[in-house]
C-alpha cells in the first residue's frame, strides 16, 4: 500500500494520518500488508505525526476489528456520521469508544502544535537526527520502519515504513512518478508483494473489504493474463458540499469511466488503484501467458538497475513468485540503494517499466502504457465507496489542479506514446484510443472556447451579426444546438442524482475552466514544445472540511491574484462594456444588411451568467473579491480589445 505526499503545508499532516490509519485498519491479514509512506518534502512534521499515529494505530486497529467499524478513518468516524455494526456489549463500547476518541483528539493536538512550530516539531536527535540540517530538495535518503509486524495476531497492525527519497539539485526527480518508482523498489526489496494499491494521501478508506473486492479481481487463472490493474472511481465525501468548481467529475466517471469499462477498461486515476507488481515492470500479457520462460535472463533483468537484491526480487516478482522478508531491517542497505537517485541512470525505469516519466498526470501515461500491451483494466463500484477523498474547496487550489491536468494530458497527446501511436504500433484498441483522445484534448479546447466568449461582445461593439435575425427560420439552428445541449447535459446530471443547481455550476465551471486553466496549459505546453520552459507539478491545497459547512458558504467564489484569473475578468469586463455601450447607442455604425440583434445580445448576457462569479468578485472583499492587480491587468487588456473593435 503507497502513500504519497509531498508538501506538509499544503497537504496537512493529519491529513495523510488518517489515511495511513484507515489503511491499516482494513480486514485483511495484517502479515500479508505493509503500508510504505512517501514524503517528498523530507519534512520532520510528517515523520513525527506518522510515528504518533502508529502509537494510535495499535488501539484503532483492534477496535475497529472488535466493533467492526464501517468507516476507518477516525476523522470521519468520530464525525458522526458512522456507527459500529456490533453494539451489543452497549457500556463496553461506549467505554471504548470514548477511550479511542480522547487518544484521537490527543494525536490531532500533538500534530497540531508540532505544525505550529516556527522551524522543526521536535529535538531532531535519537530517530529524528537524519532530518538534522537537510533541505527539501537537497538531502540523502531517509527510511524509518516505524512499524513491523511480528507474530500472526488477528488484531495486529501491519507494516508501516517511512521514505523520502534522496534529492539533488542537478538530478530530475520526476515528481509523483519519480517517488511511485522509488516505492515500487523498496518495496520490492522488503516485501515484495505481487499486488500494489497506490492513494494519495486525502484518500480515505471508506470501505474496509477493498482488498478483498480488488483480490477477486485479480486473482484467477484468466485475470491472471488480462487484468493489468483495478481501478476504484474517485468518490468523495460530504454529499452536502457544493461542488462549486466542478471538481470532482462524477458525471464523467459515472458516463466515460463506465463506458471505458466495456472497452480495454477504465483508464488510470493515480489513486484508489491495485496494480500487479509485473505489470508495472513491464510484462506483457504474452509474457505472463508463457510464464516468463523467455524474460528472465541475466541481462534483461539487470535493465531494472544493479541491486542483486532488487534484481533477485524482480525475477521473482516475473515469475509471480511472493516473499515476505521475516525482518524489514535487513532490507534497509537494499533500500537505501534502490532509493537513491542515481539509481535509475542507464535503466528502464521511467521509460519502459514503472510509472512512465514525460507528462504532470503520469497516471494517464502509465495506464494508457499499460492499455497499450494488450493489458485490460477493470472498474469496481461497491457500495459503500471503497474510498472517499477531498476535491478543491477553493478557487485557486481548483485552478491549478485543472492547469496541471490540462498541461498533464496535452503533454501525452504530443509524446511518442500518445493513442495513436499506441493503436498503429502496439495493442491499444481503436475505440479505446479515441476514448483516450476525448479527454486528452481538453487544453485544445481553449482557443475556441476563448473565441466564442468573445465574439457576442465583438459584434455588438462592432455592430456586426453572426446569428440569423429572430425572423429567419435559420435562426432555429442554432437554437436547437443550444436547447439540445443544455437538456441532454441535463438529464446526465438528473440521471446521476444530482440537482439543476449542480448541473449548473459544472456547466458554468466548464467555461471558465475552458478560457483560464486550460488556456494557461495550452500555453505551458507550446513553452515545452519551444524549449523555453518545462511544465511544473503544482501540489494542490487539501483541507478537512466537514459536511457541516454552510453550502452558500462554500458555493462562493474564491479568488487571489494568481494570473489564472486575468482572463475570466477581462471576458467579463469586455462583455459589461459592450451591452453598456449598446444601452448607450454607441456601437459602431451598421455595415451590411442589418447590424446586432437579439441574438448576440443574448450570447452575450449568456456569457455574463456563466462568468457570473467574476462579476460578484469585482465587488467582492478578501477572498471572495478580485485583486486591484487582476482588474488592472484585465481593464487594460478589455481596453486594448475595445480599441481594436473601434478600429
């Protein structure tokens, strides 16, 4: 089980806390689990909250086995909102129950005031030394096995092992990717299990028998040779939460994840997913099929790096042989190895085994690599969720998100593993492919969408038409397209349980996201194309709401004065000046037949009610106003447009 996190301010400590203690809380064997944690801030703050939890993790595992708890995050659990199934010893559990609760609220306390500190939580001596003096992009390895199973106790806490990579300024470290890899081989030379689940850090357990569900999936003589991976679908928790920024996709998982399904398969999300260990190193269905008869000489292995420790468990791992080391300490020279960063040079790793280096969404990348063997994947949708996680609750934090999933995709559509090259030349199915292609062409969609939600307001300061006249049956087109649109998108929302207000805040989202993150995607990846600057992975803000909040509270939007929000602002500025400009009569003189109608007049009102939250935020205060540095820069840039309708 892989745990990544990599900023402790912006992804909060306690955060991947309880992820880690909902992970080890799950019904299964705990001798047949390990838990490895990847910090990529080398940060003592997580160290030290991780080794709190793992004091904690020994009274929440056993009682949530005792009372079989549904819910195994105890933020989440003592929200409320989850009770037990097995009250009948009614005082015992509630004795319990308010015994694990105190040790929780101690555990949240001691996080808490260890991030208040200016510089480090604790004296860095003893277990904490090897975080003396080091820089966050700049330090050795560290791995600490807080704990190690011992024994075959029902109740027992699994494996928990604590890495941060080595870093150096010269050397690439290939973000998310590069510390997947990194916890692939560890893990590997530890225990070496055939099957790796792989979270972010907000994503919870919500669902104790995942790996149950997932293991009759992927066990089997015919899974064996077709199932690459099982994906579960991001569900997230707070069903009274506005989904105000659109960020969450359930009607795109709920439509396309499914419809992908009858294909090759879901593609991958970059959490809530098992991976087969030798599908990851490479194997292709084939392979698998004459049991690496052919694949496990010397020199074919010795392509994944010069551990004899990792190579030995490499080939084991091929061959669909487990083992578990009885002591994790004698793995840690390996560990250290496998984890340094130049470990990867003159290897495959990045390139034609592990997750595959290239683009900011290397999940995508490694699953559609994966499609491309020949490799199928499978959709699982219990119920309850098998995991619920945070999406961003604010207008910055959900910006950038769809920035670095923009530049993310757009990166694959121009590498040499894209779809189509995927399709003529490897085993990616042409329908597959263009599913791929539909959303991987997202930050193309920028130039016109921008063009469209300028347009109304070009033809009415020039006093130029592009509709039919209200009295012209061709005007009916249009309208059609449009009514058609809006109630087919409609009823996918409906279908999906989701209310009109829903419907119209992602339809509202989709425009905004379109003309401003997605712009600034495209841009990053012609930037890359031209060599002048490489695409950034940008850690997206995660915080633990509660279902509590107030939903016009949180339907707000937020601003700051990121350049994400210079365009929405000019449209909406441009767009106030030319119906003003209209009301005032002062358009352009009429050039042709007839000039303006009721059409472009209402495109243009139709934009002004998509960027409606720009116009709230020119009048808005703190967080929920626009800078005075965002409306300079749109004024001037709805100006110069201005100027070059009048000319």
């Amino acid at each position: 089980m892989f745990v990544t996190t990599a900023d402790p301010v912006l992804e909060p400590p306690i955060i991947t806390v309880n992820t880690v203690l909902s992970l080890l809380a799950v019904d299964y064997p705990a001798d047949k689990l390990a838990c490895y944690v990847s910090d990529d801030a080398c940060s003592p703050l997580t160290y030290y909250s991780l080794v709190e939890a793992s004091k904690f993790a020994k009274l929440w595992v056993p009682f949530c086995k005792k009372y079989k708890v549904q819910v195994r995050a105890p933020f989440r659990y003592f929200l409320g909102d989850s009770e037990p199934l097995n009250t009948s010893s009614s005082s015992e559990f509630k004795q319990d129950w308010l015994k694990i609760k105190a040790e929780y609220e101690l555990l949240v306390r001691k996080t808490e005031e260890a991030a208040q500190k200016s510089s480090v939580p604790c004296d860095l001596i003893g277990e904490f030394a090897d975080f003396y003096n080091v820089e966050r992009h700049n330090h050795p390895t560290i791995i600490k096995i807080i704990l190690e199973h011992r024994g075959t106790v029902s109740d027992a806490v699994p494996n928990l092992v604590y890495i941060s990579r080595e870093k150096k300024p010269n050397k690439p470290h290939h973000y998310k990717a590069g510390a997947m890899n990194v916890l692939t081989r560890v893990s590997g030379v530890m225990t070496n299990a055939p099957f790796m689940l792989n979270v972010d850090c907000d994503m919870l357990v919500n669902n104790p028998q995942v790996i149950r569900q997932a293991m009759c999936q992927l066990l089997g003589s015919k899974n064996e040779r077709e199932t690459g991976f099982v994906q579960f679908p991001q569900v997230f928790y707070g069903e009274l939460r506005v989904d105000s920024y659109a960020s969450q996709f359930v009607v795109f998982q709920k439509y396309m994840s499914c419809g992908m399904a009858g294909l090759q398969g879901p593609h991958y999300m970059g959490t809530g997913c098992f991976h087969r260990r030798k599908v990851i190193y490479g194997l292709w269905p084939e392979d698998a099929k004459k049991e690496i008869r052919n694949h496990t000489s010397f020199n074919d292995i010795k392509e994944f790096g010069n551990s004899e420790e990792f190579i030995s468990s490499t080939s084991q791992a091929l061959k669909g042989k487990k083992g578990f080391t009885n002591n994790l300490s004698n793995s840690l020279e390996a560990s250290f190895q496998v984890a340094s960063c130049s470990y990867e040079s003159g290897t495959i790793w990045g390139t034609k085994c592990g997750w595959i280096y290239g683009s900011t969404v290397e999940d995508a990348l490694t699953g559609l690599t994966i499609h491309a063997k020949g490799w199928n994947s499978t959709l699982l949708t219990p119920e309850p969720p098998a995991f619920t996680g945070i999406s961003p609750s604010w207008g910055p934090g959900a910006m950038g998100h769809q920035k670095r999933s923009a530049t993310g995709l757009l990166e694959i559509l121009v590498c040499k593993n894209n779809p189509i090259t995927a399709t003529l030349t490897a085993k990616l199915q042409f329908r597959t492919c263009l599913a791929y292609l539909w959303f991987l062409v997202w930050g193309l969609h920028s130039i016109p969408e921008l063009c469209y939600a300028v347009l109304p307001a070009y033809c009415i300061l020039t006093n130029s038409p592009f509709l039919p006249k209200v009295e012209e049956p061709a005007i009916l087109i249009p309208i059609a397209i449009f009514v058609t649109f809006n109630l087919h998108t409609l009823g996918e929302y409906l279908k999906t349980g989701f209310s009109i207000r829903a419907w119209w805040y992602n339809l509202r989202m989709a425009r905004i996201s379109s003309t401003s993150p997605h712009l600034f995607g495209l841009l990053s990846i012609i930037l890359k194309i031209l060599g002048l600057a490489e695409p950034v992975f940008e850690v997206t803000n995660k915080d633990q709401s509660s279902d509590d909040d107030d939903n016009d509270h949180v339907a707000k939007f937020t601003f700051n004065g990121s350049a994400f929000f210079i365009p929405g602002t000019t449209i909406m500025i441009v767009h106030l000046i030319s119906l003003l400009a209209l009301s005032l009569r002062l358009q352009s003189p009429v050039h042709g037949a007839h000039g303006v109608g009721i059409g472009e007049v209402f495109c243009s009102l139709w934009v002004v009610l998509c960027f409606l939250p720009f116009l709230k935020g020119l009048f808005g205060r703190g967080k929920y106003g626009i800078p005075s540095s965002t409306m300079v820069k749109s004024a001037a840039l709805a100006s110069a447009f201005v100027l070059f309708c009048r000319t």
